[in-house]
C-alpha cells in the first residue's frame, strides 16, 4: 500500500469495488463483523480481510506503534482501545511461581524487562528469576504498547520473541512450564463464553479491591471496571484504521464504523472511546471526507 496516493492513483482506486483490510487477530471477529453489517447498508462495495502478507487499503493500527511504523499513521481514524493484560498457562510452574502475588508498577518491570545491573534498586524476587518471558516480534504486536506502559522500550524485554500474530504467544507459554507473556483482551478471553481461556492464567496485578474484583470475573467485568478507570498497571492504547485519505470508500466506511459499528466494541474484546475522542474522530473523518469533494 502506498500512502498519500496521487489524484490518479486515487481515481483509479474509487474504480475498485473492493477494498482489503488488514487486521490482526485479536481485532480480526469485530472486523468482520463490521464488515458483515455495513455491506448491508452499502451493497454495492466489498470490504474483506487481507489474505497474507500482501498490502490492503486498510490497516488495523494500535497506538503504541507509531515509533516503529510511522508510515502506518500518516492518516488514522481511532475507533476504540485495546487493553493488554500479562497472563501465564494455568497450573504452570510460573503460575505457581507467581501465585498470590499482585504485581505493582514496580514489580512488572522487574518480571518482563531488564534491568540496569548498576542500580541497587532492581533486585528481582528469586520467584522471578527462572521465569522466561515471551513477547511479540511482530510490526504490529501489542508489544510496543505494553512496553510503553512502562516507560520502556520493545528491546528491553527479557527472555525471547515470538514471529508471527500475538495469538501464538499463548501458543509459546503453553509449551513452557515457565514461560509468562501478555495478550490483548480478546486474545485471552473466550468471546462467547465471557471468560478467561480455559489453558490460561492472568497474573495477579496490584489493584484497588474493586478493581481486583473485577478482574477476576468476566471480560465484561473487566472493560467495564477499565473504562471507569485506568490501574497504571495496565496497558491500555487506542485502536485505529490507517488508510489512503484520498480513498472515499474507506473514509465512508470508517465513518459507518464510527457512528453505528462501536457498538459492538465491547461484544469483540473492544473498550469504547470517550464520547469526547469519539466526537473528535468523527469530526477528523467527517472533514476528510468534505476534503475529498
């Protein structure tokens, strides 16, 4: 895809009926989803999900990636947040390891991140030392997000990277007793059942008592305890579509998403914007359309 398209490249691109959007899998279901209940609004365009690794006209974008895809938020609508919660494999060695603990801030970083050898202040607990941490390699893991929470940097995580779509960390920890990572609400919840995936843990966070009662209920119960609050030990980013602005038939289809697909946000693992971003995003895709006239 490449981004900020002459006028004839675009003109040319009104022409196609179909239009590609890539997404990884944790915001794949809502996507489609999307696409199944605009296409009955707007029959006489096809949106689909990109097959491969090829380029789309779309992307599906979280916030936290700026720095290491710049190109991808030359032109982005955001639609809601993603909240990324650290998890291990139940009845794992490092679930028993970490049992009973609820991790501050402080804590976290010691877990997943390196540390300056030099500073007398980054002792890990022995429970941590033989644990091995796996985060995502991926241009569009929520990695970098999770980092970031932290004030840290994707290259500071300890232990090893996985290739690939986040979904396959699940995978890495599930194949190691001492294996911990970190995953995207819809990642790690069962999006029929509302609970946690049966081969999974979260790991105790440090929490106020109400919060902490939340999380150990339903995916409902923890978006709705985020949006009324946001722990600092939780990493929560926007999640957006990056795409051509001189396209109308995306800029009409994220303005459909915009005002009558956000519903279905919480049903697909999604917390909803304030009504105050929400307004501003509307706005910003509104005015690139009225560009595009």
């Amino acid at each position: 895809m490449v981004w900020g398209l002459g006028n004839t490249l675009a003109e040319d691109h009104h022409t196609n009926s179909v239009r590609t959007i890539k997404a990884p899998q944790f915001a794949r279901p809502l996507v489609e989803k999307w696409i199944e209940e605009y296409a009955k609004t707007q029959p006489g365009v096809t949106f689909q999900i990109a097959k491969g690794q090829g380029e789309s006209d779309l992307s599906v974008a979280i916030a936290g990636q700026q720095e290491d895809n710049p190109e991808l938020f030359s032109h982005c609508i955001y639609i809601g947040e993603t909240a990324v919660l650290p998890i291990t494999a139940r009845s794992s060695e490092a679930a028993r390891l970490l049992e009973g603990k609820h991790l501050n801030v402080k804590k976290l970083k010691q877990l997943f991140f390196l540390g300056d050898e030099f500073e007398e202040d980054v002792k890990k607990e022995k429970a941590f030392q033989p644990i091995i941490i796996y985060s995502g390699s991926n241009a569009t893991s929520a990695a970098t997000s999770f980092a970031r929470n932290f004030g840290e940097e994707r290259a500071n995580f300890r232990g090893k990277r996985i290739a690939g779509d986040d979904l396959f960390l699940n995978t890495a920890i599930g194949k190691d007793p001492l294996g911990v990572s970190f995953n995207t609400l819809p990642n790690i919840f069962d999006l029929q059942s509302r609970q946690l995936k049966r081969e999974l843990t979260l790991i105790g966070l440090d929490l106020k008592k109400e919060a902490a009662h939340s999380f150990s209920g339903t995916l409902d119960d923890i978006i709705s305890s985020l949006e009324n609050g946001k722990p600092a030990e939780v990493a929560i980013e926007k999640v957006g579509f990056s795409f051509n602005s001189n396209d109308e038939a995306a800029g009409r289809f994220l303005q459909w998403v915009l005002e009558n697909g956000t519903k279905y946000n919480h049903q697909y693992g999604l917390l909803n914007l304030s009504p105050k971003e929400e307004k501003a995003q509307i706005d910003q895709i509104n005015n690139t359309l009225t560009a595009q006239k």
